[in-house]
C-alpha cells in the first residue's frame, strides 16, 4: 500500500512538472514562432516587386535611398528577375517610339498625296496630253452623235484628229491654258461643227479607202508623201473655208475673255 501511495504521488510530481514546463515553455515558443514570421514575411515582396530596392519610407517619415551595394547581394533568381523585367521595360519603350514615328510617317503620307491630288488637280496639261483629251472627246461626241452616223470609223478618225490639231494651233498661238469645263464647251460650241465640217469635206476630196488612209496619214503626222498633189489640192480646197469659220468663232472667245 505504502509502495502505491508513492507510486501516485510520483506521477503528481512528474505530471505538474510536465504541465509547468509546458506552462512557462508555451511564452518562448510563440515569441520564437512571431520573430521568424517576421524575418520572412517579406520574401515574397523582393520577388514580385518591379525593382528589388527601392526608395522607402522609413518609420518616421523619412525617404530611405536603396542601397548602392544592392547588385552585389542579389541571388540568382533575383538577377534573372530583374534583368527579365529590365529587358521588358526597354522593349516597351522601343514600341511606343515605333509607335510614335508611324503616326509621323501616316501624317507625312496624309501630307503628300493632298500635294499631290492638288498638283494634278491645277497643274495644266502638256500639249500631247491635251491634243489627245480633245481628240477622244470630239470622237465620243460624234459618236453619240445621230448626225454622225453618216460618217465612216475612218472619218471620224480623221475628223477627230483634225479638230485636234486646230485646237492645239489656236491654244497655242493664243497662250491659253484652258480648264475642263473651259476644254468641254470649246469642243462641244466650236470644234464638233468644224470636224463635221472637215467630214464632208473629205468625203468629197477622198475617192477610195485608199485616199481616205492617206488623208489620216496626213492628218496624223503632217508628212504630206503619201498623198497625191492632186488630192492634197482637193482637200485643202475643202478645208479651208472650215478653218475660217472655225478660227472666227473662236476669235469671239478670245474677245469675251
């Protein structure tokens, strides 16, 4: 009996022991457990912020300056972290200078097709340029023309070429530089009369196809070796009283203007 009181009062013992350590023990290990919680809570900071060192501010209100000897003390990861983000930010600078100089490069573009829709809309036209509009619109018009249906392709040919020429000798003699309206309304009031004019004139002087290809020739390039003297003295005879009424109709633009 003596030997189980003791027995019990043994493991009183031990069992307050026990509780008592654990009792004064507890204090040390939560404060052990808060100050490595606070040496790493930060760890996680040095990875994700954009520079690992930077200007802070410190418990007074002060402005801490990052360390000149940061470089030195960054682990591996860290210097790949950092060189990754520094190679994004140049790359970002770059694209927004590509940016800017395409907007430039849009505007200068922009610039030059108004300069250059403007030159052709004012600059005037060369002579061979303005013979051949004159000739193609005194051809359509005689085309669209009832009154023309008489007149063979190869007339008309000759017709249209001819009121070219006598456009291109009067403007030129004259020193006008005409717009397109201007350019319409001469060939539709005087050059349409003159190449019916010139129309029936060589369906008289002119024989044959063959004399009709030698007048074009003539009319085109103004070699006269293809043409027989007489039919050149036929169809000079014939146009001539076209010119003259052509040319005096003409005169009285001149004197309106």
């Amino acid at each position: 009996m003596r030997n189980i009181v003791i027995g019990v009062i043994a493991l009183l013992i031990i069992g307050l022991l026990g509780a008592g350590g654990y009792f004064f023990a507890y204090p040390l290990l939560k404060e052990q457990a808060e100050a490595n919680s606070k040496e790493f809570e930060g760890t996680g900071a040095v990875l994700m912020t954009n520079e690992i060192y930077q200007e802070t501010q410190g418990t007074l209100g002060a402005k801490q300056v990052p360390a000149t000897f940061a470089e030195d003390v960054l682990s591996p990861s860290q210097r790949v972290i950092k060189g990754l983000k520094e190679d994004r930010e140049e790359l970002i600078l770059d694209q927004k200078k590509l940016e800017r100089r395409i907007d430039e490069l849009k505007v200068e573009i922009q610039n030059l097709e108004e300069y250059k829709a403007t030159n052709e809309r004012f600059a005037p036209l060369n002579a061979v340029e303005e013979k051949a509009i004159v000739e193609s619109l005194v051809k359509r018009f005689l085309i669209d023309d009832e009154d023309a249906v008489r007149f063979s392709n190869m007339q008309i040919e000759i017709m249209g070429a001819s009121a070219a020429n006598e456009y291109s000798t009067f403007t030129g003699r004259n020193r006008l530089i005409l717009t397109d309206e201007e350019r319409v309304k001469m060939v539709r009031e005087h050059l349409l009369p003159f190449a019916f004019c010139v129309g029936d004139g060589v369906d008289i002087a002119a024989n044959n196809n063959r004399e009709l290809r030698a007048v074009s020739y003539l009319v085109r390039s103004g070699d006269n070796s293809q043409i027989t003297p007489i039919l050149l003295q036929d169809l000079n005879a014939v146009m001539k009283p076209c010119r003259t009424e052509l040319f005096a109709s003409l005169s009285t633009t001149l004197d309106k203007g």
